[in-house]
C-alpha cells in the first residue's frame, strides 16, 4: 500500500480552502502553512496565463529528508506517508534543507492569531499537537485517515480537484485516473518519486 494524491489543476481555481481547511484541522500556528497554492505565469508575452499550484509535503518514496534527519524523528509509516515524531525531533533543520519542495517549518514559537489578545480556546488546544523548537509539515491528516476519512483539503476542494487513495490499488480511483491521464510530478529530475501528482492544463507543466 501507498497512498498519493492527484491534484487537477485543469478544475483548480485556486481558491486556497485546501490552505484554509489545512489550518483549521491541524490547528498549526500563525504564520505556518503546511498547505500553500502558489500563483505563477506560463506562456510568452502577451498571451501568458495565470496558473496556480497548490503545495503540500509530497510524501516522497526516496525522500531526501528521511535521509537527513539524524535521530530518526522523520520515519515512514507502512502506507508510505513520512512522518515527524515531535518527541524525538531535535530542531536541527536538516530535513528542511534536504527537502527540495520547502514542504517544512519549523516552529520557532507560538504567535496568536490576533497578537494584541489572548489565544482563543482553539488555539491553546491545538498547540498541544506541537513542540516549540522542532520541525512540523502536513501528515496527509493522519488522524482523519485513522478514521477512514479523506484528507481535509481533499473534502474541502469546491471542485473535486483532488483524489486521495491507495496508488498500489489497481481499483483506486486514483490508480485509475494516474492510468487515463497524463500526470506529472514535481522535480521528477531529483528522483525523489513524491505521492503527490497534477494533471496540468493542456500545454503547460507545473513549475516549482
């Protein structure tokens, strides 16, 4: 088993409820993002075109920050998905320099929501999922999976751009859509084989 997602950026509008749900499940900090859509141009002048890209850890099979991390806090699980382990996390950064999709950060500290007033309930509860002083990324919501759910940011997509799943299952839906469209990677050149994939729009490759 594997699991991956596809992401369509031919039915992506680029909305950012997959950052926003991403936020409000793992209640990360302000000012940390384990989801981002990034806006960039294709084509020539004067007929390039606005595209967008969303980001998240990709999840990869040869991940170069398993690699790099020196206690063992960045592990994979039998599904595939890499894991951190706060407990045994030494904030080294390593991993976030071995990560080539900037897919980490590192929780410096704690700033509220609106920093002239006391932290909601929320976000005191939700910062008992953190460390100050190690390194945090998206989990593929691993909680919600354990629950046989789907990823925030794939229930939250108003388009259904996103199919999460097993991509060793030949009946997956996502198996079945890697086979009849023509999906890419980022960064295929480092080898690094993620579990996140796009289907891009007709003539263009997601640029990183």
């Amino acid at each position: 088993m594997r699991v991956g997602m596809l992401i369509d950026l031919q039915k992506c509008i680029g909305c950012g409820a997959c950052a926003m749900i991403c936020r409000q499940i793992q209640g990360a900090p302000a000012g940390v993002l384990f989801s981002r859509v990034l806006k960039y141009e294709n084509g020539p002048y004067p007929h390039s075109r606005l595209h967008t890209l969303p980001v998240l850890c990709m999840h990869c099979a040869v991940a170069p920050c398993l690699r790099a991390c020196p206690t063992g806090a960045t592990r994979r699980e039998a599904d595939g998905a890499v894991m951190i382990d706060a407990g045994t996390c030494i904030g080294c950064r390593a991993c976030m320099q071995a990560c080539p999709y900037e897919a980490r950060r590192f929780l410096w500290t704690f700033r509220n929501y609106w920093p002239d007033e006391e932290p909601t309930p929320y976000e005191i509860l939700a910062r008992k999922k953190f460390e100050p002083g190690t390194v945090a990324k998206c989990d593929f919501c691993r909680a919600r999976r354990a629950q046989g759910r789907e990823p925030g940011c794939v229930e939250a997509c108003p388009t259904a751009a996103r199919v999460f799943g097993d991509m060793e299952d030949q009946d997956s839906k996502i198996s079945r859509l890697l086979g009849r469209h023509d999906a890419s990677r980022l960064r295929p050149e480092l080898g690094t084989e993620p579990a996140v994939w796009y289907r891009c729009l007709p003539g263009a490759t997601p640029q990183y």
